[in-house]
C-alpha cells in the first residue's frame, strides 16, 4: 500500500472511481475536484479494478447528474457521484427513487452549509442532514485518511446490502486538507468487492432480452405494503456494513466500528458526534479529568442502535450530542433526536450545535462542553464557537487552554488570493511527505472574494497521525507573503517566542520594519522574534518569473525552518517543476531552476533595534475613518478579521446586520491596496476618450466634466484640470481624470489599451498619498446631468454616477466591465436578480459589496436567490412590479386623478420622475387610507429595469430551462450572460458555451463538441438578441444595452468576458476579444425583433470577418487550447470541426433573419399585430 500526501477529495475519488463503471458528475464547491480527478483519470485511461476505463459525464446540473446515475444502475451498472450543499437538495428526488428500488449505489459528499439567510459555501452538516428521510444509508468519515477508507466500505456494503450509501466528510476541513495517505491497494479493493457480486448487480439491470417494467404507478391497495417491504434489507444493513469493517480491517490492519468509543471505559459524561469534531475531542480528552469519553458515529443511518448502545458505557449519566446543523422549530437537532431516542429515559441528554459554516471547533469548546456536562450546568440546545448574547444559549470557553503537541512544528503563511502562496504551501507539504517520515497537515483558510483576500495556510508537522482539526493558534513560524498584510492585520500574535517571521517586501529591511505597526514591532521585540526580509518580487523580476513568487517563498521556509534538509527540498522542488512546467519549454523549467537555487540570495536576516521606531505606524483601519458608523462596526470588524467574535445581537433576525437591509456602497469604505504597482495617467497626453475607464474592470478610473467655475475649485483641492478637447458638452468645459491607487488591482488593463500611453504602471508607495487625495477629492465634483450626455458615446457614458465600483473580482476579469456598464446606463432605476457564481461573489460577499447609490439616493436593488433558478427568480420580480403598478393605477382611477392613462404611457424615465413628483404632491393633500396605499405605490410610476445576471453555466446549463421559459414568456425582463465560456466561479469547468478543442476541467483532452449557440436559439423565441465584447467594439455594446432596456419583452445579450481560466494574461483580455470576433467565433449581432413590423432585416451584424484571424492562430494565444493541443491527438480535428461550425452558423443566422422577414406578423389597422 503507498504512501501519498493527498486531501480528502482525492482519497474519497480515487476509491470511488476505482469501484465503479460510471460516474455522471457537475461542479459545486468543495466537491468539485472529485469529478475533477475522475474525468482527468478517465482521459489518462486509468482502469478500474476490473480492467474498464470508467466513463465520466458531465450534466448540466446536478438533478441531471441524479437523472442519469439513475438510468445507468437502472440497466445494472455501479455507478457514482460527487457533490454538495445545493446539488445534494437537487438530487433528493432521484434518491428517493433509486433507494426505493434498492440499487446499490454509492455518492460521495463534502459535506457544506446550505443557502438560508446568506449563501456559504463552507462546510457543515445541513446538506446531508436534508437527506436523510430519502433511504439512503449514511456514512460519516471524520479525516483524510478515513474519507478513502470509508469510501471503500461504503462501495463493498451498497454491493451487499442493496441499500444505496451516501459516503459525507466534512467540506474543507477534510475535502481540503493535505495529508498523509495509505492507500488501497487494487487488490484489496476487489476483496472487498467480489466479482460475484458485481454479476448479480449486472443481472438485476434492465435489458429487452429479459424485460421488466419498472416505475409503476400504485394505488392505495399496495403502495403501504410495498414501502415497507424494504424493512428487512434496512434491518440487515448495519450488521452488513460492519462485517465490511471487520474485512477491511484484516486486509489493512486498520479497524473500524459502526460507533467507536473512546475515553474512560467507566464515564459518566459522554460527547456524542461525527465528523472531523471526533478527531479534535480525542486530541483534547487527555488533557482533561477522567470520568470522559466520545462516542464516533460513522454509521449514521440506519441508525445503528444495537452497536450505539453496547458502545455506551454502562455508567454514563449524561450526554452531550453535538450536531453540526441547525433545524429551526425542532426540538433539536437530527442527531440529538436520533440519540434522545436510543438511551431513554435512563440517561440525561443534552443536544448542541457547532461548527456552522466551517466555523473553528477547538479544545476549548470541547472542554466548555465536557465541564458543563461535569458539573451538571449544561442546558440543551447549547452552542459553542460563538457568543450568543441574544438567546443565551453558547458556552463560555476558556481562551488561554491549548492542548497541541509541543512537538509538533507549525507554521502559518499569509498571502493574498491568486499570490500563489496556497500552492506555495501545499508543494511544501508533498516535498516533506516524500523526504520524511513525518506526518504533515496543511490547511487553507481564505474567504469566497475571487482574488485579492487574504489567505492563511497553516502547516504542522509531528512524528505521529496529527488529529488537530483546527487552525494552528500557536506557530514556530509566520511568512507574510505581501507587506500590506503585515500593516493592516495583526498576524504575528500566534508567533512563539523565538519563533521566525519571513516577510517580503521590496523596501529596505530598516524601512520595512519601522513601517510596521507600532504594536506588531513591540511583539516582535517582546518575544525575541527572528526577522527575515524577503525581496521575493525583485528576485522574480530578475529571473523571468514575472509576478510568480511561490518558488521564493517555498525554498525559503526550508531554508528557515529546517524541517527537512534544505538541500533535499531543492531536488524535490526542481524534480516537481520540470515535472510541471516541461510542457512550456526548457526555457521556463531552467528559470524556474534558477529560482529554486537562488532563493536565498534574496532572504536577509534582521537585526531588530532595541525600541520601536519614532514613528511606527498604527495597523491600517479596516476601513476608511469616513465610513459610516454602521458599515465600520460591524463590517469594519469583518474586514478586519475580527468577525468570529461578533456576538449574536449584532444580526437581525434575518440574519443581517443593523436596523435597516444590508447597505450598499460599502466597498468604497475597504481600501485594500492589494497591488504593489498601481496605473497612473498623464493628463496632458491624455485625449479624453474615456476607453480607459469603461474598460477598467475595478472602476478605480474616473472622468469628470465640470464648468469653470468648479475647475478652479477642484485645482484648489489639489484635483488636475484641463480644458475639454471636445465642445459637446458646451464651451468652457473643463476635464479631470482620476484613479484610485487603494483600490487598484494592477491589472494593467488601462494601460495596455490606453491608445496614446497616457497611463503607465508605477509603485504603489510612490503616488498612493498624493493619487488617491486626488480622487476622493473629485469624487465630490457633480456629475454632468444625464439629460446633457449623448449615451450613445462611449466616453459621456462614464461621466454618468457609477453604481458598481471597486468588486473584489480577479485583477483584469472580464465580467465587471459590463456589469458596471450595464448600472451606468440603468443603475438609478434597476432591479437585479443575480445567479450564484463569480457575479454573486464579487457582487455580494461580506465584508463589502460594490453596488452603490448616487447622491439622491437611488441605485440598484440587488439580490441573489440560487444557481438554478434565477431566470425565475427575476421573472417573479417583473410580475410583482407589473402587479404594483396595475394596483397603482386602479387606485389613480379609484381617487379621481387626471390623466392616468396618459401618466401610465410615459416611457421616459426623466418625465417619469416629475410625474412622480406631481403626484405625490397631489396624494398627500388626499385624507383617507387609499390615498396612503397609493402613496406608498407611487414610485412605481417610475418603471424599473430588471435585469437577469449570471454565467455561461446558468445560462447554457442549470439554468436554460428558466431562461427558455422567460424568452417565451413576453415579459418586459433582460438576461445579461457573462460569457466565460466555463464554469468559473467553481474553478474553470466545461460548460455547453465552452468552444471546440478547449481544454477545461471536465474536458481535459479538449472539448469535442460544439458550443451550444445560445444567441441562434433565443433568436427564435421573438425576444431581442445581442452578443457582444466591449474589448472589441464599445459603441456596438453600448447601443445593445440600451435597445434591449427599451425593447417591450423579453431581451437577452451575450458578453464575452474573458477569464483566468482561458490561460493568458488579463492585461491582455480586450486584444484576446478582439481577437475572438475577428476568427468568426464570436460574431458581434443585434437581433431586434421591433424591425420586423417595420419592413427592415431584424439581423444586424456589427462585426466583418472579411480579412479574418485564422482561428488557428488565435488557439495559440491562450493555454486551454495549447494543454488539449498537447494532451490529444486529435486536437487538429477538433479546430476543424470548429471552423467548419463556426461557418455553419453564420450562414445559418442569416437565414434566420430572411425567415422571420418572410413571417412578419401582419399589423391591423387598429395598430395591434
């Protein structure tokens, strides 16, 4: 059996794959990489223990994983799945049918919260608790090595039993954690699942040689006598399932029960739970008095009673049941309920809850628990891990006790997300499990922001199996991998004294150290602290390693840390990289080599002064000393990593903050100065075209236009002026433009396509004081009025209020331009449902959010429900605003108004306005209770904007039900599609947009297969379509919104946004765009139905590929075509069925447009078609 250093994911795939002939699979974070794992093994022809590749499909949803998994154990395959949260809920109908049929059966699940009142997607037990009524047997792993043993049990006990199993572990903590493995050997494996066995499963399956009928409907004769004819197969189960441990135990050595008890034999107070907890209450019992123990549930359903009971001592008189899940309105929770019931009346018994989404369970908690057991003060419906000052309901904890091994090594590394440090860290980890016998732990903490959060990974090392499920509290070292981190947080406080602090930064080591926070330099002193200055981004920039600094940071905590011989660790890394980079030529394997062996060329040590520098520094506030006391508190503590201690008063019930929804405007507050170097422009070559600040994904560029007047005032705050070089705006205008370099991401976007090089990249340090006075400055300056701008102008779009700035999105992502886009043109009066994806989360994630208001108040309403349902979702929100202002106008005709008909047929948003005005005006000198409600419809004289938001993989896949159903419904809605051509939000995953040849997960040997034309396909529903790419033509993407917003139905644009996932630079995305429209692939049309009644062609194309780029030569720009290019043979064939397509449907779109011209519908005199 080998030894790997693996996660959870993978020790649960690689069993589950090896015992299976199918596997029908789609993406939901933290489970994804198991279908992952099992398509890339399917496509290297990795063959499962009997000799078979497995087949591996993705479906567009995880209903339609159900779906299909059903079909293929129905005609007697093993098949699996892998999923969470969300996904499982979709699942629920299929599982009542397949456990109702009795197929063996086996998913696999990383175990996440479920959306309630917010969205997470970190772990604990609510999805699989929901589950738990369909039939399925439940199987509960609590660690990495568990997560593959368990898998195993579960495939040989399905097989047996006929009882489909639902195999959980905990999402992150365990599906995420790097560890030591022992694997199943392929042998053992088929021990456990006899071949025998997999022939009678085969000869139950459906075949017309033999046929059956299954499915039945019943009647109220049979239907109860059929349910409970399963019994007897439920009541052998547990017995089944361990006589499966016994077995794998005498083939591994390693032992199992249905409930492992641990502890005094002869306790009196007994924790009961499952899950990664079991392992962190065992790690804290001997620290404890006796008199203690822990039952370890693994087999949670059928609930094993007779094994509950006999693993219980006798002598117990008080149980504390911890679940990790909340159902409100019960009289506890599942596992509570299931125990209550099994002990009786004999024993007290106490339930509690921990651990919601992924919310730290540390010694401490468990000790609170145990003494309140011990001392009888324990109530139920306790919790732990939080300060419940609303409800009184959490324990006190005690905040010094700590119980880890003083011989484990620790580490902590800071970075910033996309920095590279997590990668950095889990390399770290494999290179000391495949040069040491020690057992390494590594595990990630970083929050949903796409890029530019902070990341800690925490790293231990000990000579035995570690069972410490918590973040490392105490560290022998801490490595900041960018200087901000160390100014705005407080990351050396778990440093031991004489422990050593890795920082880099490419200031000098005496300046670097008198810039940190006064209280940060005092600690350092305190505890005798050994310095390390790293100047990892020179040293990148000087080997041709560009921004990548994980191999500096990697090499240089061996060389620091010592945890095993440096020289060793070199080897392993230059072995991993040729490994890694090969592919990309010598060139980048020797550059990479010469990092490895020139690492410690740019590490100093510091000799520490004897007293705090003059002028240390304060920690940079979380958020702006301007932030309103609302946003600064409660948010302020978030942004600042101090939100574990919020205590529970702090949220409303609807789990919000303060007295009123959660605000907007918020990011603005944040200030991350994540980027070193930041763009600056020169206003005098600037020719004021505005393309920079349209194109700028993060809105940190402004221009304004102001009048003379407001120029000599804006010089006066310190805000550069020139005259306008254009007079459309009148005469004696003048023109500032702005950038906030605390917000930058250093993209470079701006100034890669700035067309006369009036932007440049510089240091950050360098114009921060100065740059962002300036911009905060201009901010204050009034916009133009919107009515004195032609918005058909790219530039007088962006002197409009922006409503979306400064989104936690990827430094250059290509989705964010259109959104902000789409709330300059709308933002005052639109409504927005957002699917669950990369545009919920870096529109929504706590701390801060980017929509914001203007200055009278006004801005987007903004509002994510699930992935799947959002066409609906905003469909809802059409019919409801529909329904106000039918109850709006019945009411004007009901209190005698003039004119309502006329009021009611305005279109003009500004005229709109003023009728508002009048009218309330009017209604407030009418007494009565209908003129009140009508007062309080009266803004729906404003008709609002509701806009659909979401990915390609709603649009296409999950979500395309929904979308079809609103483009056939003539409802006034638009669906805007953020075209990545994947599924980005879960880490780069096929999609139906995904084009020919792409390589993606899910597809590594390059998808062979079409992309769905969703464009074509709406085109026949009569709604108006658009598909457009702002990099290649601003104007045509402009024009598309607007036409859209005014057409009176359903409309629906396409927008190509490039992604991280395509493999290139993002600097570099508008070119890429370009590129794209000129191969053919991404043709830029307007589809708008309104021509048709008027004689004229609906199509508009708005893009030429009369002088085309060969798509071969664009293929070669971006690396998910290169990696199918090298991984498949075939790869020539792909491209040309995609050019072959490519030509197909542009012929077929204008065919489209002569038909719907043929089929014109006929217009009546009365005007009505």
């Amino acid at each position: 059996m080998s030894k790997l250093i693996v996660d959870g994911n993978w020790a649960a795939a690689d069993v589950a794959y090896r015992c299976v002939d199918f596997a029908a699979i789609y993406p939901i974070t933290p489970s994804s990489t198991m279908g992952e794992l099992a398509d890339e093994w399917s496509f290297q022809h990795k063959k499962n223990i009997w000799g078979a590749i497995p087949q591996i499909i993705e479906m567009q949803s995880e209903g339609g994983a159900a779906g299909a998994m059903h079909g293929a154990l129905q005609m007697g395959a093993l098949a699996t799945t892998f999923t969470a949260s969300q996904g499982l809920l979709l699942m629920i109908p299929n599982m009542y049918k397949i456990a109702g049929e009795q197929t063996p059966f086996v998913m696999h699940v990383a175990a996440r919260a479920l959306a309630t009142h917010a969205l997470s997607i970190f772990g604990d037990h609510s999805d699989v608790m929901s589950v738990r009524s369909t039939g399925f047997a439940m199987l509960s792993s609590h660690n990495v090595q568990q997560a593959h043993d368990m898998a195993a049990i579960a495939h040989a006990a399905t097989i047996r039993s006929r009882v489909p199993f639902l195999h959980f572990f905990d999402g992150f903590r365990t599906s995420h954690e790097e560890s030591r493995l022992t694997r199943i050997d392929d042998d053992v494996l088929h021990e456990m699942i006899p071949d025998s066995l997999v022939l009678e499963n085969r000869a139950r399956g459906m075949t017309p040689d033999k046929p059956t009928i299954r499915g039945t409907a019943q009647n109220p004769d049979v239907y109860f006598q059929g349910r409970e004819a399963a019994n007897p197969l439920y009541e052998k189960t547990p017995e089944i399932v361990q006589e499966c441990m016994d077995k794998f135990a005498k083939l591994t050595g390693r032992k199992y029960k249905l409930v492992d008890y641990v502890g005094d034999e002869k306790a009196e107070n007994v924790i009961v739970a499952m899950g990664s907890a079991c392992e962190t209450i065992e790690e804290t019992l001997p620290h404890l008095p006796k008199g203690l123990g822990l039952l370890k549930v693994h087999l949670y359903r059928p609930f094993p009673t007779a094994a509950f009971l006999a693993a219980l001592p006798k002598s117990v008189k008080r149980i504390a049941v911890l679940d990790r899940t909340k159902e409100p309105g019960s009289i506890g929770e599942p596992l509570y309920q299931d125990v209550k019931s099994v002990v009786g009346d004999g024993v007290v018994v106490y339930g509690g809850r921990y651990g919601l989404g992924s919310k730290e369970f540390k010694p401490r908690d468990v000790k609170a628990v145990y003494e309140n057991l011990m001392q009888n003060t324990l109530h139920h419906n306790f919790t732990v891990g939080i300060d419940d000052d609303l409800s009184g309901l959490s324990l006190k904890t005690d905040a010094a006790f700590r119980v880890e091994d003083p011989g484990f090594k620790t580490a902590v590394l800071y970075g910033i997300g996309s920095d590279g440090t997590v990668g950095a860290v889990k390399n770290i980890v494999k290179i000391v499990g495949e040069n040491s016998d020690l057992y390494p732990q590594s595990y990630a903490v970083y929050d949903s922001k796409k890029s530019g959060g902070l990341t800690a990974s925490h790293i231990r090392f000990s000579d035995a199996p570690i069972k410490s499920q918590y973040l490392v509290e105490v560290a022998d070292f801490i490595s900041v991998s960018n200087f901000m981190i160390a100014q705005r947080f407080d990351v050396f406080h778990g440093l031991r004294s004489g422990g050593t602090v890795m920082i880099n930064t490419s200031l000098a080591p005496d300046v670097a150290f008198a810039n940190l926070p006064k209280d940060t330099q005092e600690h350092l002193m305190r505890i005798r602290a050994n310095v390390y200055f790293l100047d990892a981004n020179r040293a990148a920039a000087e080997l041709g390693l560009g921004n990548r600094i994980n191999t500096f940071i990697m090499l240089n905590f061996f060389n620091l840390t010592k945890v095993i011989n440096p020289k060793d660790a070199a080897e392993s890394a230059k072995v991993a990289i040729e490994k890694t980079y090969k592919k990309k030529g010598m060139d980048v394997v020797q550059a990479n080599w010469a990092a490895v062996d020139q690492a410690s060329k740019y590490l100093v040590k510091y000799n520490m002064p004897s007293s705090v520098s003059n002028f240390a520094p304060d920690f940079v506030p979380a958020m702006t000393l301007d932030a309103p006391a609302e946003i600064a508190g409660t948010l302020g503590e978030i942004a600042a990593q101090r939100g574990d201690a919020i205590p529970v008063s702090r949220f409303r019930v609807d789990g919000q903050f303060g007295g009123g929804q959660y605000p907007v405007g918020t990011s603005k507050y944040e200030k991350r100065a994540v980027s070193d170097k930041v763009a600056t422009v020169d206003i005098d070559k600037c020719i004021q075209c505005g393309k920079c600040s349209m194109l700028c994904p993060h809105a940190v560029i402004r221009i304004k236009a102001m009048t003379e007047q407001q120029a000599e005032d804006a010089r006066a705050k310190g805000i550069k002026v020139v005259p306008m070089k254009t007079p459309e705006l009148g005469a004696n205008m003048y023109f500032t433009i702005n950038i906030s370099p605390a917000d930058c991401t250093g993209c470079s976007v701006c100034v890669k396509n700035c067309p006369v090089g009036a932007l440049s990249m510089v240091p950050a340090r360098d114009v921060m004081a100065e740059n962002q006075a300036a911009f905060n400055a201009a901010e204050e300056i009034p916009n133009i009025e919107r009515e004195k701008l032609n918005l058909n102008i790219p530039k007088h779009v962006e002197l409009l209020p922006h409503y979306f700035e400064f989104p936690g999105a990827c430094a250059g992502c290509g989705e964010t331009p259109y959104v902000k886009l789409l709330s300059h043109l709308f933002g005052d009066r639109m409504v927005v449902a957002n699917a669950t994806g990369c545009s919920s989360i870096y529109g929504a994630n706590l701390p801060t959010t980017p929509w914001t208001s203007d200055s009278k108040g006004r801005g987007p309403a903004w509002s994510n429900s699930l992935f799947e349902d959002n066409a609906e979702y905003g469909l809802g929100m059409r019919l409801a605003l529909n329904q106000k202002r039918d109850n709006l106008k019945a009411l004007l005709f009901e209190l005698g108004i003039a004119d309502v008909e006329q009021i009611f047929d305005e279109t003009d948003a500004a005229k709109q306005r003023e009728i508002e005005s009048n009218l309330r005006a009017q209604l407030a000198k009418i007494d009565g209770p209908r003129a009140r409600l009508a007062e309080s419809l009266v803004g729906e004289i404003v008709n609002k904007s509701v806009w659909i938001i979401g990915g390609d993989g709603w649009a296409y896949d999950i979500g395309y039900g929904g979308v079809d159903h609103i483009l056939h419904s003539g409802e006034n809605v638009n669906v805007l599609v953020l075209d990545t051509e994947g599924y980005s939000n879960t880490g780069g995953q096929q999609s139906k947009s995904t084009p020919f040849g792409a390589s993606m997960k899910f597809a590594i040997g390059g998808k062979d297969h079409a992309k769905k034309d969703l464009g074509m396909i709406a085109m026949m529903s009569g709604a108006y379509v658009a598909q457009i790419a702002m990099g290649a033509n601003q104007a045509q993407a402009i024009r598309a919104f607007r036409e859209a917003e005014a057409f009176n139905g359903p409309s629906i644009i396409l927008a190509y946004a490039p992604c991280i996932a395509h493999g290139f630079a993002l600097q570099n995305g508008v070119s890429h765009q370009m590129q794209m429209v000129q191969t053919g692939a991404w043709p830029l049309f307007r589809f708008n139905p309104d021509l048709i009644a008027n004689g004229q062609n609906p199509l508009t194309m708005d893009s030429s590929v009369d002088n085309p780029m060969p798509l071969e030569d664009f293929l070669k720009t971006e690396s998910r075509f290169g990696a199918a290019r090298a991984a498949n043979p075939q790869f020539n064939k792909l491209v040309d069925l995609a050019k072959a397509n490519n030509a197909y449907k542009s012929e077929l779109k204008k065919h489209i447009a002569q038909f719907a011209m043929l089929h014109k519908p006929e217009v009546k005199e009365n005007g009505e078609g």
